[in-house]
C-alpha cells in the first residue's frame, strides 16, 4: 500500500576516520491501511452525479468532510448507463447482460452467492422497500429510516433480481426495509437509500443530509472499529466517461476505515469491478468475473 514502509535498527558503527554514513531516513507515516480478510464491509450507493458535481461542492459539507478525514478515490468509473446495469455490475462483477433499468431474474453468481456459500452473513438495507421478498417495480409511504420521504426502485437493488436470492427465501430474507438496519448483521451490507435520498430525485443536499444522519452510525459501531471499511459511491455519473468497459461516467468514492489517514487520496484508475474486487479482498472471497481484473482500491 502506498505510505507504508518499515524501518529497521541502525546498523552498529565503530569508530573511524570515514565520515559517518548518514542516518537511515525515517519511516514515512502510515496513510492507507484497509483491513485483512475477515472484517466487515458496508457500501452506501448514491445516484447520478459526476465527480466535480460533488468534491468540492458545498451543497456536500458532510461528503466532503469525509474525503478530508479518510480517503477518496480520485480516478473512479462507473459502468455504463442507465442505473440497472451499474448496480448488477457491482455486485456480479459482470452486468451480466443487463442493458436497461428492466424487471430480471439473472442467472450467474454474485457476492450474495459467494457469501452464503462461504456461510457467511449479508444484507440489503433497501429504503422504503416492502419486507417479504417485495418483487415490485416500486414502493413507498411512511418514514422508513433517516432523510427524507421517497420511493425504493427495484432497479437500484440488484439481489431481488437475481435467481439465487429471489428464489431462495432464506436468502431473500437478507433484503430488509434501512429502518432494520443492523451494523453487525452481516459481514457484507449495501444501503440503498431511496429515491429522494441517494440524489436522484432529490438534491445534492438532501443526499448529504442523509449520509451526516446515517453514516455516523456505521462509523461509531464496533465493527467499523474492529477494522471495518465503509465505502460510499455513486452508481453512475452524468457522461459517458472512462476507458474499456467503463462509461458510466466519472464518479467520486470515499474510502473510509479506522486506519485510512486523513486526506489520502487513491489515483489509480479503479471501477465497479475494483470495488467488488476490493470488497472480496476484505472479506476473504475470491474474485468473480470482472472483478478479477480490477485493481484493489486504497492499495
């Protein structure tokens, strides 16, 4: 990881008409650390802004207050357009012929399979979504979580789309309404804010509010402190942006851990598949698809 160095003992001198060799140079500090294998990961997905849309961008205090505590990376891109195939993307490491913001029943693994294969825990915290397996286009009413009112879209929530989880109860189960929300449920958790809240219908600050509301609580829970990492990023952005598979446009992520040092920033090229990438490498799961080509963030 950049940053990172060791240091070791001075080498014993003995007394001599050489000069002395100069003394070794100090560790640099310690900037990025994400943790090992085993620890826990949470991704808050936020909707349809470019990058400049949001750094720097004072309708954004809070988004950008993190950036300054943590980490953010600098050169992301999403997939494609419209929203359906980033989400997939995301989670299968392949959009897994997902070309519009349809109603699918995919076949194919995705980090859920791995996960239950590995019989570890996950969820979806979908706002505004129904409990029950809801397999609608759309809901809403009522307050369900922190932020404003709005709607859940299927399309931003991936697992009811795919077979191995709408057709398995036990698993279907994992996608709960964000007023259940449960820091320590799962080893992995993907907060789907709803429509007025991830930005899409709502504004710039109307999506900050949330995330000043929300966050916090992931960020004061054990498992953040145990060596958790919390990852907020955006679906797409507004242009066609990026390189190879990617142009879903160019959109800001914040990498936010226990042992980031504040303001580091991640330069390298990195995508959807480096965020599943990333995520496997945390939690110990092998790479899936795309993912195994994409390069780990805050490495």
């Amino acid at each position: 990881m950049p940053g990172i160095s060791e240091s070791g003992a001075s080498p014993r001198t003995t007394a001599s008409t050489t000069p002395p060799a100069s003394p070794p140079a100090a560790p640099t500090p310690r900037t990025s650390a994400l943790p090992v294998a085993g620890h826990s990961v949470w991704w808050i997905i936020l909707e349809n802004h470019e990058f400049g849309a949001i750094v720097g961008n004072s309708e954004a205090p809070y988004f950008n207050g993190l950036a300054a505590r943590y980490g953010l990376a600098t050169n992301y891109y999403a997939t494609s357009h419209p929203s359906e195939p980033n989400y997939v993307a995301l989670v299968a490491g392949s959009t897994l012929g997902v070309t519009t913001d349809g109603v699918y029943q995919l076949q194919g693994p995705s980090i859920f399979s791995q996960l239950a294969a590995a019989g570890r825990t996950w969820r979806v915290y979908a706002q505004d979504d129904q409990p029950g397996c809801f397999a609608g286009t759309i809901s809403g009413g009522g307050i369900d979580g922190p932020g404003a009112p709005g709607l859940y879209a299927r399309k931003h929530n991936p697992a009811i789309s795919l077979a191995t989880v709408a057709g398995n109860p036990s698993q279907c189960r994992n996608i709960e309404p964000l007023r259940t929300f449960d820091s320590a449920a799962g080893a992995f958790e993907m907060i789907i804010p709803n429509l007025t809240n991830d930005m899409h219908d709502g504004t710039v600050g109307q999506g900050d509010a949330f995330l000043r509301a929300f966050a916090p609580g992931i960020i004061a829970s054990p498992a953040f402190g145990a060596g958790g990492v919390l990852f907020i990023t955006f679906d797409e952005g507004s242009s066609n942006a990026g390189s190879g598979s990617d142009a879903g446009g160019h959109v800001a992520t914040l990498i936010i851990a226990p042992d980031i040092g504040p303001g580091f920033r991640d330069r390298a090229y990195v995508d959807h598949w480096s965020l599943l990438r990333t995520t496997e490498a945390v939690l110990g799961l092998p790479c899936l698809a795309n993912s195994c080509q994409g390069a780990l963030i805050g490495h």
